[in-house]
C-alpha cells in the first residue's frame, strides 16, 4: 500500500523481489534433486528385492510323452476296442500301401536283371529326377484328405451334395494345374541330365524315357487329387480293392519284360517305362470313374432329402396349423394341409 516515492526506495524494492526470485528458483533446484535422488534410490531398492533368474535346474528336453509312455508299453497288445477302432482302416490301408511298393520293386527287378549297365545307370538319375516329383502333386491328395471328410460327414441333402461336387471338381482342376507345371519340369530333364553324368549312352537312354514321364505326370496331379478326394469319403474297400490287382498286375507285365529279354528280345527302359504308364494311365480312368460314380451317388441320396428354399420355407407350429415364414404363391390353408399329409416329416411349398 505504500508505495515508494524516491527512486532509491524503488531501486531497493527490486532488489529484493529478484533476490527472492532467486532463491525460490534455487529452492526447487535443490527440491527436485532430492526427489530425482529419491526415485533412484527406490528404484535400486526394488531391484535389489526382486529374486534374480537364475535357473536352478536346466530345461529338459524329453518329449510330451515323458512319464505317460513306459518301455513296457511298446509290447503290450492294445485294447479290443481300440484295435475294432483301427481294423477297418488297417487292411485297405496296407492293401493300398503294399499295391503301391509292388509296382516299383518289379520295375527294379526287371531293369536290375535284365537290361545293360547304360540303362541301369539312366534308370538311377531317371529315378531320383522322379522321387523329387512326384511328392508335389501328393501333396493335393493329403490337402483333399483334410478337407473333404468335414464335407461328406455333414447331413444329406442338396448342400452336402453340392459341396462335395464342387470341392471334387476344384481338387481336379487343381490337380490338372500341377500336372501341366510338372510336365513343364520334366520337358527340362534333357537340359538338366548333363550335371548327372557324361557318358552319351546313358544320356541318349534318359531322354528316351521323358515321353513317357511327360505322360505320366500329366496324369499324376490329377490321380493324387482324386484319389484323396475317395480316402475323404472313406471309399477305402474300392482302394484296396484296386491297388490288390494291381500287387498282381504290375509284376505279371513287367515279368513278361524279362522273360522276352531271358529268351533273346532286344528290350529296353521303354519298355518297363511303357507298363508303368499303362498303370498310370488305368488309375487315372479308374479313379475318374468312382469318383463319378459317388457323386451321383450323394446326388440320389440328396434327392430323397426334402430341400429347403429360403423363399418358401414352411414351419409346423401345430398338427393342423401351417404358418410360412416368407411370400409364398397364394396357397389355402386346405392346400397346405394336403401338403402336410403328404409328407411326414417336412412340407416345402414352391415359392
């Protein structure tokens, strides 16, 4: 209130209000220090009261079978109803496995015994070139084995049936699609055979054999695909059924390979190649076939399934009261009760 009136007094009372000013901001200055001092110290406190990780044992690396799975286990018979659970799959399964190997095994017979050493040499490099192959196109049979069985467990009717022809059809073209980018592959064998060996003679009987591995793998995508398409529905006793004659087939043919050979005939990896690509080829119509087969199959089994239209669909509130859940064409009330008696289970009326 009083207010300073010389300019000595006004002087003096700058003076203090900057010494003030001063020592309020020197203050917080040493405030601020000792809450920063504060936090570190707590902070070290903490971290000195928190248990250090150090493992006290080290990890282990037995597997998730570790103390469920015993020595004695391996020998002993499982249970009845686990073997009933197994034993219709074990004998297609087997059959189809067994089918398989018998083909190849009488193909190394006849080449290993029959043939010279030029064309045992082409049939090993023709051979590993085909092992690296083939399991592309297996791969679309074990993709169809996961997904069709969700499609042919599901209830019968029109959806299901529909489901499964156009997941069949999309594993063929599929299959039709790999077939083209293997033959692609294989059309480079005669470029590639040079990095394998020198020797002219096995050379020229390697590229005789890559018109029948053009043919063979042109067929493969899709005979992988289909075939996994039939285990997805469990058609395995048409499988196994198949790949037993052909334990029988594939060796009798090839075994009249080297009988010609045993008795003076000139014969060759052509001709083993060409048995093989006859067998190709009888699994590549036979499978077309079943498969056909099953889908009119499943379309009968739909047909006796009444559909239902999501523009008529008719629910049964009552024994004798009928109430529709969308338009429908002007239909009576007698009219729909005639409906009902026909049909014992559902009623659909055409929208």
């Amino acid at each position: 209130k009083n207010t300073p009136t010389s300019v000595y007094e006004r002087d003096n009372v700058k003076k203090a209000l900057k010494n003030l000013q001063m020592s309020i901001i020197s203050k917080k200055k040493r405030l601020d220090r000792k809450l920063n001092s504060g936090k570190v110290k707590n902070n070290i406190a903490m971290n000195d009261a928190q248990p250090k990780n150090t493992p006290s044992t080290p990890p282990s690396v037995r597997g998730f079978l570790s103390g469920h799975l015993s020595k004695r286990d391996l020998f002993r018979l499982p249970a009845l109803s686990d073997a009933k659970d197994f034993g219709r799959y074990f004998i297609p399964v087997t059959t189809t496995q067994v089918g398989r190997v018998s083909s190849y095994l009488a193909m190394a017979h006849v080449v290993s015994t029959s043939i010279g050493t030029a064309a045992m040499a082409a049939q090993q490099i023709i051979i590993s070139i085909f092992y690296c192959l083939t399991p592309v196109a297996d791969s679309l049979g074990l993709t169809a084995q996961s997904f069709v069985p969700g499609l042919a467990g599901a209830k019968k009717g029109h959806e299901r049936s529909k489901a499964l022809k156009r997941a069949s059809m999309n594993f063929v073209k599929s299959g039709a699609l790999f077939g083209v980018a293997l033959m692609a592959v294989v059309g480079l064998i005669p470029l590639m055979t040079r990095f394998f060996t020198s020797d002219l003679s096995v050379l020229a009987s390697i590229n005789q054999i890559v018109p029948y591995l053009l043919g063979f793998f042109a067929m493969h995508g899709v005979i992988c695909s289909v075939e996994g398409v039939l285990i997805g529905q469990k058609d395995l006793s048409f499988l196994s059924q198949a790949y037993a004659s052909f334990f029988f087939g594939v060796p009798y043919f090839m075994l009249k390979i080297k009988k010609r050979a045993m008795a003076g005939v000139t014969v060759g990896l052509p001709s083993v190649w060409g048995v093989f690509l006859m067998y190709q080829a009888v699994r590549f119509g036979g499978w077309l076939v079943r498969l056909a087969m099953l889908t009119r199959k499943t379309n009968r089994e739909s047909a006796d399934v009444p559909s239902l239209f999501n523009r008529a669909e008719v629910r049964i509130i009552d024994e004798s009261v009928l109430r529709p859940l969308s338009e429908v064409d002007d239909q009576s009330v007698s009219e729909q009760k005639r409906f009902k008696n026909d049909s014992d289970e559902l009623v659909t009326v055409g929208a």
